[in-house]
C-alpha cells in the first residue's frame, strides 16, 4: 500500500512537471509569436520606404524612356536602381545589386541613392565618358570605410543625347546589359571587380554608341533562377533570346514566367500579406528605350 502511495504521488508530480513544462512552452511560443510579429511588421515598413525611394516610373528624359519592375525576395530587396536628368544633353542611371539579403543590404540602397544624388550635383558636365568610373571607385571606398562587409554589383551609365552614346563602367553586373536593336542582340562589352570588396580599384572607361531605335535591358542575377538551361552560358542564351522576342517589361515578364511556372512574375506581390510565398531572389528587369519619346 505504501508503495502503491508512493507510485501515485511520484506520477502525480511528473504529471504537475509535463503541465508547467507545457504552459511555460506556450508561454515561449507566444513571445516568439509576439516577437516574429514585430519584425515582420518592421521589415513591411522597412520594404515601403524602400520602395519609396525609388524612382517614378514609366519616365522619359530627353527622348529616352526608363522602366524597370523589382520584386524583392520577401519584404526588403538588396537590388535598386536610380536614374535623373542632368540637363538637357545628359541623364544618369545606375542598376546595383547588393550582396545578401534583408536589412542590411536595404540600408545600402540608401547609400547608393544619396551617392548617386551628390554624385550629379558635384560633376561639372565635362567629360561625361570619365564619370560613371569615377563614381564607382567613390562607391568602393565608401563601402570600404563603412566596414559592413557588404559589396555590390553595380552597372552606371551616362547617356549623352546630342551624340546618342553610352558613357559606362561596371562592377561585376551578371548578366551583362543587352542592347537590342531591330533584330540584333549584344551584349555590352567589359569588365570589372565587384564594387565594395577590394580596397584602391580601378573600374573601366567604356562608351557605346546607341541606334535609334535601342533597346538596353539590364536584369540582376535572380532573373537567371527562372531560366532553364544547366549552365551559366545556357541560361544566359535563354535570356538573350527572350529579349530578342520583347519590346516590353510586360512581354519580358510573361516569357519568364512560361519558362518558370513555379514563379509567377505576371503579378507584384502583396507585400502586407503575412502568408507572401517568398521568391528564390530579388528580381529586377530595367528597360532603357529611346530616342524619340515625348518628355
């Protein structure tokens, strides 16, 4: 009998054990519940400012028109772009995509633009084929001196409207901008170290003169996960002939999602929805088209 007493108050002590175990697991559950909340909340508000901060678009500046679509993999993308008239003869762009993903990589998206607009209200106007090189090495030390250890990939470019040319240079940009022009597909020319990542580089001095009716497209490297093909070269002769096929972000957007069906391009994410499937990268396609378009 005493045993029997024994065995009950034994079974009954493991039985208080399990339910305080539980009701503290619970508790734990809910503050990581609470906690997830929040950050997902910060990194909404977070992806809206983000989003804030880019550019308007469709825009066009002296002829040329820019677009471009971005997703973010989740709420915050390390992938931005930028582009702004000069004056009447130049306009600017950049298209970067920041190593990694989350936080981190948006705040150096901010930098990007606050470089980029210093950068414009600096130059003099003079010798426009230096500029997008110039900026890139700026860019590297102030990545340098920030000690994040974040780099970035980056293509900047100068058009000059009177002589219809590129002005560029190029950090690492996989895949190469493709110029399209009636039934001509090339890939721009050059090459250059990731910006951010090697202390006193020198980036490439390139131009490029632009047919009339140019097509520039340029994607970040998320786009070749939707392509098929088992190799880089394979997947970049998927995306090149895509682009001979497209005149628009939209056409451009259906092809890639019949080659990728498992990822539906053809809508913008929501980007409140707490339930958003997350992509497998960042996503951005830029089209730079002209001449000739009204301002």
């Amino acid at each position: 009998m005493k045993h029997d007493n024994q065995r009950d108050v034994g079974e009954s002590e493991t039985l208080q054990a399990c339910r305080q175990r539980c009701a503290w697991l619970a508790e734990q559950n809910d503050a990581l519940e609470t906690q997830l909340g929040l950050l997902r909340m910060d990194q909404q508000s977070g992806g809206h400012i983000q989003r804030r901060l880019l550019p308007v678009h469709p825009r066009t500046l002296n002829g040329v028109r820019f677009d471009y679509w971005l997703a973010p993999s989740l709420y915050l993308s390390g992938d931005f772009l930028g582009y702004q008239r000069y004056s009447h003869r130049y306009s600017a762009f950049y298209f970067a995509d920041v190593s990694g993903h989350g936080a981190s990589s948006a705040f150096v998206t901010v930098l990007l633009k606050y470089l980029f607009t210093r950068w414009l209200q600096l130059w003099n106007g003079e010798h426009p084929e230096n500029l997008p090189a110039e900026w890139l090495a700026e860019l590297n030390r102030e990545l340098q001196d920030t000690d994040i250890g974040k780099y970035a990939t980056l293509f900047v470019g100068v058009i000059d409207h009177d002589t219809r040319t590129l002005h560029y240079s190029l950090g690492a940009q996989m895949p190469m901008p493709v110029l399209t022009f009636g039934t001509e597909v090339e890939r721009l020319a050059g090459e250059g170290m990731p910006v951010g990542l090697f202390p006193d580089t020198a980036y490439p001095v390139l131009s490029r003169s632009l047919p009339p009716d140019f097509m520039l497209w340029l994607c970040s490297d998320g786009v070749l996960e939707c392509l098929p093909g088992d190799t880089l070269e394979a997947r970049l002769g998927e995306l090149e002939q895509l682009l001979r096929d497209s005149t628009t972000l939209e056409q451009l957007r259906d092809r890639l999602t019949r080659a990728s069906p498992s990822v539906d391009l053809t809508r913008v994410p929501d980007e409140t929805s707490d339930d958003r499937q997350a992509l497998p990268d960042d996503l951005t396609i830029m089209m730079v088209s002209g001449f000739g378009h009204a301002d």
